[in-house]
C-alpha cells in the first residue's frame, strides 16, 4: 500500500549518474578545494601537518571558517563545506548548541578552532584533546581498564605514552605551560607532549615567560604566585612546599575567583589525568605513602597526589586534617569497608566474577535497606514468639513511681509515637569516636583521597541533562524557576576537579555540620566546601546493627505495636500501652529516650500525634534530641507552616509539580481545592494531599509486615563489554534473589527486569566513577505459570526479557532484577519439586510432542505439565513428606498413569501400547474388561507389525524407537488417522458383546490421552473426546498434524477426512477463519507436493466444503 | 487515547479493546492513505510504533463511534466492528472486520489475563501494520466509514435506554447481506479467555469477470442484523 518512493520526491534533476545533486556538489567543492591547495601552495610555504586530517566548520570561530579552510589547503588537510558522518574527522566549533550537538550523526571529534591555529603556529599537528569542546572524559574517574580504543594514532600519541615515565612533578609543571600557551600563540616549543625531558631548566624559562603572561592579566599576582610555586616546588625540597602552602592561601583568598583559570588548567592536566589508567602503577605508588603519612612530617607529603592539590587550592586545608593533618589523633581511621576507588586492585565491573559480592559489602545504600527490611521481619519474628508479657513495663512503672509521675491529666485516645535516632550514623559512630563530639561530623565511604581531575565538560553536560529532566517533568514553565533554584543547589557546585570535586555522597552529618548548611545526601565535595572543617567518618555497620537491634528491643520490651521504618526509625501504637500503664505521653517519652540512651548511648527524638502523620511531624519538630505531642486541637496551625515537600508522598516529583501551581506549604496546600489537586495528581495522590495538608493520615500501622517484592538491583559500575558478561550479572542478580527469596521463605511468579540505560544525550563517562549518569528506565515483566525461586528460571527469563527489549548492552548501567507475586514457600514444595524433579523427564518428553499449555510463556515451566506426566518410579520417601491432600492426589495420579504397566508385562512394546490407552478410561472399566482390553491392545500391536496399515509411518518409528523422547513426537499425530487403523482390527477380532467398550474406545484413543496429559491445562469446558485436533490448539500446533496426515499415507482414510471437516466446522463456528486460511493453506501445499489423485480428490472436496460453510457464514470466500 | 477516558470505562478489558480498534483505525486509514501521511504522528503503543491521526474532526468521530461501540461490548452486543474502505464512485472496496461475536466481557477478568490480552493485542497490531502485504493497495481518493453490527434486539434495547443519550446518535439501517464475489483474507486472531475475537479483510473481487458491482445483491440469509451506517465522511 506504500506507493510513495524516495524517487517520487525528488524528480529528475540529471543529477542521478553522481548520486544525486547533493553528492555532486559535494564531489565539486572537494575538486575545488583540492585545485584550490594546489594553486596556493605555489604562493605561499606548505606542508604537510595536517594530512589526513579532515575538518568541518560549525558556526563562529576564531580563525573564521576561512582562514581555517586556508590554513587546511596549505598544510594538507582537507576541509569539508558539508559534514559527512563517514569522512569528516573533526568539527571546529567554539560553541555547539546542544540542538547541534544532538543532530551530529557519527564520532566526530569536537574541537576548539584554537588547535587549528596552535596547529599552525607549532607546524606540527599537536593533539587534539587538550582542545576538545566536549569530550567524553569525565573529571573525577580515573580512566580504568576500559577498552578503549585510541583513535587518535598520530605520532603525538607515542610522545604521550613515553611520557608515562616522567614523573608526575614534571607533568606538574608542564601543565601551567600549557594553559598559558593558549594565551601565548607564539611559543612553539611548549606542547607538553614533546618536552618530555622537562627540566629545571625549561622550568626556569617557563616562569619568566608566565611571569610575563600574568601581568597581563588583572589578577595576575595570584596565579604568578601559585605557578611560583609550583616550579619552586620542584626545585626546592618539598617541605618547604607544604609549609609556604598555607600562607599562600592566606595571602590570596581570591584564588577562587581564578576559577577560569584553573579550568584551563585543568583541562590541560587532563592531557595528563588522562594517563592515569596507563599510570595506575605510578598512582597506587603514591597512594600508599598517602595513606601512611598520617602520623609522618609534613615533608612526606609532595607525592605527586599534590598536584591535585595544588589545583584546588583553596580546599587544601580540608584535606590536610584528614589525610595529613598534624593531629593524628583527631583523623578518623581508615574507613573498614574497602572504597573502589582506593583499591589496590582495579574497581570490578558488573558481569565479572564477585561483582555482586563485592558491591554489596561496599553499598551503602544496600546495607541501609536491608536492615530497614531486616527490622521488620525481626519485629515479626518477635511478635510471633512473644510470650506474653513486657519486662520493659516493669521498669517503666518503677520508673514512674520512683519520680513520682501519675497518668493524671492523661485521658487516653489514639496516640501513634514516631521514634527516630538523631543523625543515627554519625551519633553511632561518635560512640567510636568521642573526641569528635561537638565538632562538625559527616559519615561518607569516601576517604577524601582526591579524586583525579578530569575536564569539567561532561560532567557540565551530566548536570545540563539532569535540570533539563527535571524542567520537562514540571511541563509548566511558570515558576520552574523557583524549583530550580532549588535543584541549582545540588547542582550548580560543580568542582573543578580536585578532592573538593568529590561525588561521594553524606549518609548522615551531625547537627553541628547542619548547622553550617549540611545536609545528608550531599556531595562530599559541596560539604567541603561549606564546611571546611568537617571530620569523616566511616560507615561501621556492625555498630549500626547492634544499636538498632537494641533500640528494638528497648520498644518490643514495651509493646508490639511496631511497625519498622526502618534501622533507626519505627512507629509505635501507644494506645493500649498507655492506657495499660496509665502513663502521658511525654512522660512515656521521657523514658524511652533516657533508656534508649541508657543502653546504646545515641539520642532519639520521639514524637506523638493522632496518627502517623502527626506523629511523624512532631518527631521533626522534638528533633534534635527533644520530644513532642502534637495535640490534636494544635493540629491544623501546627501543619499550615509544613514545607509540602515534608510530607510522606510526596517526593522531587510531586513537590516539583506543586511548586509549579504555586504551592510550598501546606498552608497553601490547605487553600487547594481537592479537585484541583486530584486533576493535577490524579484521584489517589490528589486525595492524599488534601488530606495530609489538614494533618489527616488514614493509613493504618502495618504491624504485620508481608513482603511483597524480593529483588535485587544494582546501578553502580555497571558497564558490560559483552554480552556473556550481561548474562553473567543477571545470573548473578538471580542468584542474590533466590538467596533472598529463600531468606524470606518466599517464592514469586512474577520476574520483572529493570534497566537503566544511558540516555541519548548522556555524557560516555558519568560524573560519579562507574555512576550511572542520566538514565532512562525500562522494566519489563513476565508472568509464570507457577511459581518459583530457581535463580536459573530467574535468570532465564530475566535474560529473555533483556533481548526482548532489544538496547545494547553496553549502554545499560543498572540493572535490577525483580520477583512480585510473592507466595509462601511452604516446606512441602521443595519435596513436590523434588518430586516433579524425577518425574521430569516424561513431562519434557510431553511438551516436545506439542502444545504447551495456553499460557504463553510457559515454555519456562515444565512443572505444570509435569504434574499429569506419568512418573517412572514413586519415590516413597518424597510422598511421605508431602502433606495429606497432596499425597493422595499423587497417589491418584500413579495409580492412573500407572496401571496398564503394572498389570501387564514388562516389554517393551507392551509398555508401548499402553501409554496410549487413556488410563482413566482403563480405570473406569471392571477389571475383568480391563484386563481384556490390554490384552487386546498387546494383540492388536503384534498385527500392526504384520498386516498392512494404514500408517506405516506411524507403526515403524515406534518400533525403533529407543529414547522415548521422539517416540511422542509422531504418536499424538499418528493418533489422529490411527482411528480407523485400530478399529479394523477389532471389528475383526473384538468380541461383538462388548459395543460400548469398542465405541468408547475408539472415541477417547490414546489422543485423549495425550491430550489430557500434555495440555493439562486447556480449558475444562471443552469436551475430552474432540480428538487431536481442537479448536483451541495454536496454528503452530495445528500444522505439523496436518502435515504427519497427508504424509503418512497413500490415501486420506474417510474417517480422517470427516474428522477434518467437522474439525473445520468446529473452527468456522467458533469464528477462527485465520485457522482454517492456515489450515487450508498446509493442506493444499502438502496435497500439491503429494501429487496423488486420491488425496488431491479429497481436498477439493473440502475446499468446495469449507468454502460454501464460510460463504453461508460471511458472504465472501476465503482466500488462503 | 483512549484509555485515558477513564470516566467511561470502567472495565479495563473493555477500555484496553477499544483503545485497540482506536489504534487499529487510525492506523488503518494510515496504511491505506485515506489521508496524507502529514496528518499523522507516530506514536508507540505496545512498543509497537502506530500513526495516530490528530485531526480534531477525525478524532471525534472516532470516538463517537467507539462510544457507542463501548455500550454495545459491555453486554456483549457487538457483533462486528467494521472499517469499510469506499472507493470515489461510492464502490466499497474492503472491509477490514473485527469479528467480535464471541467476545463476552461481562465476567472481569484477571490480571495475568490482562497481561496475556495486551501480549495478543500487540501481536494482532503488528500484523495489522503489515496486512498490506496480503491486500494490494486502494486507489486514491477513497473515503472511509465505520459500522458497528449488532442485533435487532440489542437495537430495540438501547432505543429505549439510550433516548437520553444523544451525544452518540448515528443512523442504524438494516443491514444487508452482501454476496456477491469478494474474498475474505484473515488478518490476526485474538484468543484470550473470554475475549476471543477475528480480524479479517473482506476484498472485492478485482478481476471483474463478473457483473458490476454496483449494487449489491441481496439475499436475506436467517439472522437479521442491524446494521449502523456511519456515513460521515471527510
């Protein structure tokens, strides 16, 4: 139906012989540049510096297009007026709209018209990367173990890599050399790539010439200064580096405002940072001493780890305490948990071996939720074996007596305690630390090791996606500035490489650092920043879990009316222990916390309200280390000055879209109507806003926690670089959730995969080390027919569904694989499993021959089908553990699938014979006719052997068959046309005085029987004694019948041609003419190849059928 | 879509069939060029890209029908929905037919089936995209209608319940039985628990060895069914 051609659109021009008029042109401007090159040459000096080296001009530059386009004639480049994906290597351009950005198709390298003329000036070609408008390099990672493939293989490459060797000091001062050299256009010889022998000398010259730069510039005391530095650095002992640092800070607060100069800087020492994967040696050499210098004089310090320091200026100071601080004492210790960037070995990616293990003993994020989870299975657990009785209300009754508080004034209701420890982290890790009290605390993974720099321009690129995210979510653009703002907060400080740069988020900070403008979840780079002063510490989560437990203790003593938060954090139902213990709740507050502190040595802020709202808001309000009753009178002036973005519910999101019709507070939120809300949020989320904005919370404690999802996700250096390793981590994933599924004694039916991939538009390196960066997300899920915990099944299904999606591996960078649909595993179904284990292989045998049953995706599950195989052998000591029902089903089942076998003899083709007889049919019948019809079966297979059937294809196989596995294929098929063939016989041999046994017999055949079997699962409604061919059977299942038909004899028997008729008919009633068009179809195909008279007879006798049945039907012939 | 019409479908079975045939007409007129493909935008659904029609007048139409069909599935009343594609002279020239006899949604339906119902909807969509591997193209200039079948009895019913509702009033006309050549191509099946439906094409005859087909001829044949004939055209 698709007419429209491309030709259409683009009529004759007579351009076609060059491939259309856009290739001609393209082709002319190549002619006439390369003529052009020529004829210049002549005039003027060429060479040959940029040979092979292709560019193209986008937008502004300085030079201007033209004066690129010379430059590139005269030294042997080539300039593209059109870019080619194919065979344009670079793009100038001093600034690149991201729209630009977005449309370039192809690698292409972006790069600063300033190398075309540093190029020229150095008459030679310099590399390009010092120069790239946007790279793919991030700031803080060191390039690790990627394969990557350096494209650029100009001779420059090779000056790079000799200079791993050079110490990191020489690269230290060949990097100011470089920033300046962008100023200073005339100097040649000062590409860091060539001086390789960089010396005092050299350095010497380099001063005075940045000397005489800098005085150039306003600001140029500071930085002369600073590049003084260094070069003396070099020249005079180290020591006296380290102690001239701190004046010189002093000296030049304003160093900060050099930010742009340190940014070039910075960018060239990427040429330099850029080596770090090839200089991991050299890196890891400098990074022991680091960590070992703690206690050691100053003067160890100038490893080469300075140079980042020397860049960050003004950070210095914050690193000092921690890694080389006089005060040993004060410095934390070593973080226990090995950080990925500081290991000895390379950080692991996803897919290779010990990934998962590794990351989870190194995620925070993975041991926080776990204890969350953790806490309300140990709350179940302990609900469950409660005696009965509250030691803890004992005290609390002493306690009372002893200061002499009654329950006057208390009259009871409803009252739901919110408990939380204050900054729990850090105040259980002050318990290690008591000289940090009172000082400024954060609890981070990261060391404050620097991170090494990297060009700021990807991670610039990172934080432009993240707010441009953010703004189309708000959809409008009215006051998105506002939120923005906000969101600028988190974004807007973007380091300049250095330790200050660092990524590493703050789990938890103490009130001290809050007060300098800390908050949890903020880079460890920002807070540096705020707060020079702030002392780390590391996570200790076995301390976490010990004061947790004991804070749930402390609580479980008192009441069950817990609901877990998670590790430091619960609600409470006070009721009934308050109208018990005849105790205020301020009174009752005033002893959880004095004991909780007693025994874990931690403050906890306790809150009361009506419900857990209230309660939750009033734990902030008692916050820190206070306690607070929201009465109920209070209630709706209390809420008018909570920020929405408190509430529970409302997240980035939701907060983000309220800002945009103009509200903040609940005050504003109370002023909303709830239509409003609810066409901006939906029914639900909107409903939930107006009430909560009024204090009202209907949610009720989930005391009896049920786990509704097991999964595991990972999004954390997450790079594959091929798929075996994909497969890996899923199976890896799956694994972690079977081992949680079990831990939960749980087992799911639902698998649902999770991905992260790397945007579009995302930078190649993410601004956090192995991050993932701006993501999109998918998840998919499949349904299956049973459930499981098998981390193979897991794994199976989780890799289908990672093909189905069809992205490429290597841009994903998380993945989580997910099982819902959560059911009990119960003790008896490992034994089934068991169980259906050995009973396996017949089933597999079944789902070969065809048909699985309806449901689509249970390829993955044998098991449903197994269950009506017939078991071999019963194994007793599996039935004995099953419970009652199950067991006498079992036994139900053997007796059926077993009895022919059992009564007659052990041969082989009797067993045969056997299986095809439907056993509930065998069951039905008396013995003694039992008996008989397996004695006739037995005699009717020797006759097949010698008397001429019908369907010798059918008969031989058999025979021959030794694995039972192709033997099913054929016999359901065989099954089909076997009916005549078996009834022959017994009107010739079959006593007359048993009609009813032949009729039914030859009704129900073993198709029943297969069917009953293989396809457990068909729908109840349709009738048993249909045959093979049902209407509900796939047309995939359909053919290879049709097929083993025509194939297998000479002539179509009557009988089978009625059954296929009235099997049409069936499907033309139930409206399937897709079945019978494919039917149909077959037949013809395998008619025609046949080419017997006989059976060509036969079809168009059903065709002219079928036709006529479905003109009377539709009033059109079906085409086939 | 029109799923997001959630006010008037409470069934979501029945909400995600006519978000189907919403789908299956826009990209039907797509496919056979009734309107230029400017008017179109690509949209996915299913993961399956579709052309969705965004003219205004178009849309309305659309849903009006589908507004009606709406009531006639919820009880099961919808005998057929059909696409028929009329060439200049007024000839019709296919029928694209969803065959929805046997589609009962009275029963709510479980969850997995949902899941099970989109995976077959989704397959039925894609091998609509392609149908016209197996229908040669319609010559330009051709219109397009949509008709809903039901029974007389059901048409009896909602005169008397839907004398309020006048949003949706179409003309229903008896229909008649069309015999003359023409073929039928099936297209894709729906088999899903209780929704279980066919999609095919009815092609006239090209090769006109027989008598013009101007008009039909009619052979009353048993069960009279009510046709509705929606003949706004654009």
């Amino acid at each position: 139906m698709r007419r429209a051609k491309r030709e259409d659109k683009f009529p004759e021009n007579g351009f076609e012989q060059w491939g259309g008029y856009m290739n001609a042109k393209k082709a002319k401007l190549e002619e006439q540049f390369k003529a052009g090159a020529s004829k210049e040459s002549h005039l003027q000096t060429t060479s040959k510096i940029f040979s092979g080296i292709s560019v193209y001009v986008n937008g502004y530059t300085i030079p201007t297009a033209d004066e690129i386009k010379m430059a590139m004639m005269l030294h042997g480049g080539q300039f593209h007026q059109y870019y080619s994906a194919s065979k344009t290597r670079f793009i100038i351009a001093s600034n690149l709209a991201d729209a630009k950005l977005k449309k370039i198709k192809g690698q292409p390298k972006v790069v600063k018209p300033q190398w075309i003329a540093d190029c020229v000036a150095a008459e030679k070609l310099l590399d390009f990367r010092p120069y790239l408008l946007y790279s793919n390099q991030s700031k803080t990672q060191p390039k690790i173990q990627f394969p990557q493939v350096s494209e650029f293989e100009s001779p420059v490459n090779s000056h790079r890599y000799k200079k791993l060797e050079i110490s990191i000091g020489q690269t230290l001062t060949s990097t100011p050399k470089v920033g300046r050299k962008r100023a200073a256009l005339d100097t040649t010889d000062k590409s860091p790539f060539n001086d390789s022998t960089a010396s005092a000398i050299s350095a010497e010259e380099e001063k005075v010439m940045l000397e005489s730069d800098d005085s150039k510039s306003s600001s140029s005391s500071d930085f002369n200064l600073f590049s003084e530095l260094k070069l003396n650095k070099k020249k005079t002992s180290p020591f006296e580096v380290v102690t001239n640092f701190p004046d010189d800070e002093e000296k030049d607060p304003s160093v900060s405002n050099e930010e742009s100069d340190f940014e070039d800087l910075l960018d060239c020492t990427l040429v330099a940072e850029e080596l770090r994967a090839a200089e991991q040696a050299a890196l890891k050499k400098t990074e022991l001493p680091l960590k070992e210098t703690v206690t050691l004089p100053k003067k160890e310090t100038p490893t080469p780890k300075e140079d980042n320091i020397f860049i960050s200026t003004p950070k210095v100071e914050v690193k000092i305490p921690q890694s080389t601080a006089a005060k040993p004492k004060e410095t934390a210790p070593p973080p226990k948990e090995p950080e990925p960037q500081s290991k000895k070995a390379p950080m692991k990616r996803a897919g290779e071996e010990n990934f998962l293990s590794e990351f989870y003993s190194n995620s925070r994020l993975h041991h926080i939720s776990t204890m969350g989870t953790a806490f309300k299975a140990y709350v179940n657990d302990l609900r469950r074996n409660h005696s009965g009785d509250f030691p803890g209300r004992q005290k609390l009754l002493q306690w009372k007596r002893e200061a002499g508080i009654d329950g006057h004034g208390w009259s009871g209701g409803v009252v739901v305690m919110h408990i939380d420890m204050d900054c729990f982290f850090v105040s259980v890790g002050l318990r290690a630390h008591p000289e940090l009290r009172g000082q400024p605390v954060a609890v981070t993974h990261a060391k404050g090791n620097p991170p090494p720099t990297a060009n700021s321009s990807s991670r610039e690129a990172e934080f432009q996606m993240y707010r441009k995210r953010m703004q189309n979510k708000a959809g409008t653009s009215k006051s998105t500035e506002h939120f923005a703002e906000a969101l600028e907060k988190r974004l807007s400080w973007r380091g300049d490489g250095g330790e200050a740069s660092s990524m590493s988020e703050i789990a938890s900070c103490n009130y001290e650092a809050r007060a300098a403008g800390l908050r949890n979840g903020m880079f460890l780079g920002e807070a540096l920043r705020l707060c020079p002063n702030l002392k780390t510490i590391a996570y200790d989560f076995d301390a976490y879990k010990e004061v947790s437990t004991a804070l749930y203790d402390t609580l479980a003593s008192l009441t069950l009316d817990i609901e877990a938060v998670s590790c430091d954090e619960m609600f409470v139902d006070c009721t009934r222990l308050l109208a018990e213990t005849d105790t205020r709740p301020l009174d009752f507050a005033t002893f959880v916390r004095a004991e909780i502190k007693k025994i874990t040595g931690c403050p906890a802020s306790t809150g009361f309200g009506a419900n857990m709202l209230q309660a939750r808001m009033a734990t902030k309000k008692a916050k820190p280390d206070g306690q607070f009753h929201l009465l109920p009178e209070d209630v709706v002036e209390f809420v008018k000055n909570i920020k929405v973005s408190d509430l529970p519910g409302v997240g980035r999101n939701v907060a983000y879209r309220l800002q945009a019709i103009g509200v903040q507070t609940c005050n504003d939120l109370q002023k909303t109507s709830l239509a409003l809300l609810q066409e901006h949020f939906g029914a639900k989320v909107g409903l939930s806003l107006h009430k909560h904005s009024r204090g009202e919370d209907d949610r009720k404690l989930e005391l009896e926690h049920v786990r509704k999802s097991v999964s595991a996700e990972v999004n954390y250096g997450v790079r594959f670089s091929n798929l075996a390793e994909c497969r890996r981590f899923v199976e890896e994933l799956s694994a972690e959730v079977q081992r949680r599924l079990e831990a939960a004694e749980k087992q799911g039916r639902c698998v649902t995969l999770k991905l992260m991939v790397k945007a579009k538009d995302a930078p190649e390196r993410t601004a956090k080390f192995m991050g993932h960066g701006v993501c999109d997300s998918f998840s998919r899920s499949v349904t299956l027919p049973a459930e499981t915990s098998d981390a193979k099944i897991i794994a199976r299904e989780a890799m289908k569904l990672v093909d189905l999606l069809g992205i490429n591996f290597s841009l994903f960078r998380g993945m989580g694989v997910q099982m819902s649909k959560l059911s009990d595993k119960k003790k008896a179904d490992t034994g089934m499993s068991r169980f259906l284990q050995k009973g396996k292989p017949p089933s597999s045998v079944a789902s070969t021959s065809r048909a699985e049953p309806k449901a689509s995706t249970s390829r993955a599950e044998p098991v449903a089908s197994t269950s009506r195989a017939e078991p071999e052998v019963l194994d007793e000591a599996v039935l004995a553990e099953l419970p009652e029902d199950i067991r006498q089903e079992v036994l139900r089942e053997y007796k059926l699938a077993r009895p022919p076998s059992a009564s007659s003899s052990k041969s082989f083709a009797a067993e045969l014979t056997m299986s095809q007889v439907d056993p509930s049919f065998l069951e039905a019948l008396p013995d003694d006719l039992k008996r008989e019809v397996v004695a006739e079966l037995q005699a009717s297979k020797t006759r097949r052997g010698d008397s001429k059937l019908l369907f010798p294809a059918l008969t031989s196989p058999r025979k021959s068959k030794v694995s039972p596995k192709k033997k099913k294929r054929g016999r359901p098929i065989g099954g089909a046309k076997r009916k005549p063939i078996i009834k022959v016989p017994r009107r010739e041999n079959s006593p007359p005085a048993k009609p009813e046994v032949q009729t039914k017999f030859t009704h129900q055949k073993y198709f029943t029987i297969s069917w009953s079997q293989v396809v457990p699962e068909v729908k109840v409604e349709e009738e048993k004694d249909e045959g093979p061919l049902q209407v509900s059977m796939k047309v995939e299942d359909l053919l290879p019948l049709i097929k083993e038909w025509v194939k297998s004899s000479a002539e179509p028997v009557e009988q089978d041609t009625e059954l296929m008729i009235q099997f049409l008919e069936k499907l033309l009633l139930s409206g399937k003419v897709d079945k019978i068009a494919a039917v149909l179809r077959t037949l013809k195909l395998n008619v025609t190849r046949k080419g017997s008279a006989a059976w060509r007879g036969i079809f168009e006798g059903l065709i002219e059928k079928t036709q006529h049945l479905v003109f009377n039907r539709y009033g059109s012939k079906l085409m086939f | 879509m029109f799923q997001n019409n959630k006010t008037s479908t409470s069934d979501p079975c029945t909400g995600r069939l006519l978000e189907f045939f919403e789908i299956c007409i826009n990209q039907l007129l797509y496919l056979n060029k009734i309107y230029p493909n400017g008017v179109f935008t690509k949209k996915q659904k299913y993961g399956v890209p579709i052309n969705s029609c965004d003219h205004p007048l178009l849309r309305d139409y659309v849903k009006k029908c589908l507004l009606t069909a709406q009531d006639l599935l919820k009880n099961g009343e919808l005998s057929k929905l059909v696409v028929v594609f009329i060439s200049q002279d007024g000839k019709p020239l296919r029928r694209i037919c969803f065959d929805l006899e046997r589609v009962q949604l009275q029963a709510a339906m479980c969850k997995d089936n949902l899941t099970r119902l989109e995976l077959q909807l989704r397959d039925a969509l894609l091998r609509l995209s392609v149908c016209d591997r197996q229908l040669p193209p319609i010559p330009e200039g051709c219109t397009f209608k949509i008709l809903l079948e039901t029974s007389e009895d059901s048409y009896l019913k909602m005169c008397q319940s839907c004398s309020t509702k006048a949003q949706y009033e179409f003309l229903w006309v008896q229909s008649k039985e069309r015999s003359h050549e023409n073929y039928l191509v099936p297209i894709s099946s729906v088999e899903c628990a209780n929704c279980d439906f066919q999609i095919f094409a009815q092609e006239e005859k090209k090769d006109s060895d027989m008598l013009s087909t101007s008009d039909f001829p009619n052979i009353e044949a048993g069960g009279s069914t009510v046709l509705s004939d929606v003949s706004e055209e654009y």
